[in-house]
C-alpha cells in the first residue's frame, strides 16, 4: 500500500466528503472540477458506461475549458481503446498512453480516463484514482443521461478582488474565519463578509462550494 502525503490525504478526505453531497449534474461538475481536479490534476475527464463485453455503451466529458472539437473528437475516439487495454492489462488503476485510467467490471461497469496536462505521478495517482473509484462509479452513473457534458455556472457580474481571492485561498487551506483575519490582519467578522460576497459571485452557499467553484474557474491554483 502506497503512503499519501499530509496533503495529499487532506485532498483525498476533501474529494470524499464533497462526493456525498453529489445530486444533480452541476454537483458532480463542481466536485469533477474541483476536489477531484485537486487530487487528480487533468484537463478532460471521460466517464464510460461499460457493457459485459468491455464495450463503451455511453460516454460523456467534463471540463471547464472546452477543447476544440478536433482534441475532443480524438479523444473520444480513444476511450474505447483505453477500455479495452485497461481489461487487457488486468483492470488496475493505471497510466495507458498517458493517460490515467480506472473502472469497474460487471453488470452497470464504468470506466473512467482523465487526460492530463503535464507530467504525470503514475503510481502515486494510480492509488488516489483506485480510492475514489467507488465514488466517481456510483456518482456518475445515478446521474440522468441526456444532459451536457460541461455545465456552466452563473455569469460572474464582476471580477472577484485580490483581497477576496486571498480570503479564498486561506478557506482552501482549511483555515477558519478568525484563522483567516488573523493571517490578514482583518477581524473574523470581515472575513465572514469576504465571503458572503464570495458565495453571491459565484453561486454557491458554502465553503466547500466556493473552493470548488474557485479552482473549477481557475481562481486558485491546485
């Protein structure tokens, strides 16, 4: 068994916790785009529904920067592909053409691919995807078919300050809101006003939301 780092397993309880609250398509955008995406860096993440056989029954994509159509074709195309060799290969958490893999056999069996940019921690993010496998599966698959791949928050009526974006930030690190003025030099009620604006900017009403929001539109970085 492979040992997380301190944060890493922060990451892995965050993306755990924020999976139970999945209901709707909008929650498992945000929870796809964000706690996962902190744990599992990617650009693209393609959920397959699996027949007995292996084949891809239905697919769908999750982003938050659209690829081109081109890119996106592509990589449809290479889902099957991706299926079959990851059955081939004995159905384990793992890296196929650069690309991070996992899924699960049987009667409703899924598959799942995330297309990264940059380089990829093969073993160390093999084991992450292997433990949350069992959310992504049960998930993604209670969702209604038929609906878009990438679901759009609110429009934004303004740009979020740099004094909110560090009030973001701290809330990420899992800081309280006295934590958080005492690093800012600000008093906890002004923090907890930081972010009721925060919430209203971005559509959602708590904490974990607005972290989710913020790294799915790139406000923090991962």
């Amino acid at each position: 068994m492979m040992l997380l780092t301190g944060r890493e397993q922060e990451y892995l309880l965050h993306a755990i916790l924020g999976a139970h609250g999945i209901a709707v398509p909008g929650d498992f955008f945000l929870w796809s785009q964000g706690p996962l995406q902190t744990l599992l860096p990617h650009d693209l993440l393609m959920c397959a529904q699996l027949g007995a056989d292996g084949a891809v029954l239905r697919s769908e994509a999750w982003h938050t920067i659209a690829p081109d159509h081109a890119q996106l074709r592509e990589r449809q195309g290479k889902l099957a592909h991706l299926a079959l060799a990851w059955r081939a290969g004995g159905q384990r958490a793992g890296v196929i053409d650069g690309v991070l893999v996992h899924g699960s056999v049987g009667e409703g069996g899924s598959f799942f691919a995330l297309f990264a940019t940059g380089t990829v921690d093969a073993a160390r993010q093999a084991y992450a995807l292997e433990l949350l496998l069992p959310y992504l599966h049960v998930h993604w698959l209670a969702l209604p078919v038929g609906r878009p791949a990438r679901v759009p928050g609110p429009p934004a009526t303004r740009a979020a300050s740099a004094r909110e974006l560090e009030v973001l930030h701290w809330v990420r690190e899992g800081k309280s809101n006295d934590e958080v003025g005492q690093i800012l030099g600000i008093s906890g009620a002004t923090v907890k006003s930081h972010l009721q604006r925060i919430y209203k900017l971005l559509g959602v009403s708590n904490r974990t939301q607005a972290v989710s929001r913020g790294i799915a539109l790139r406000l923090l970085s991962h």
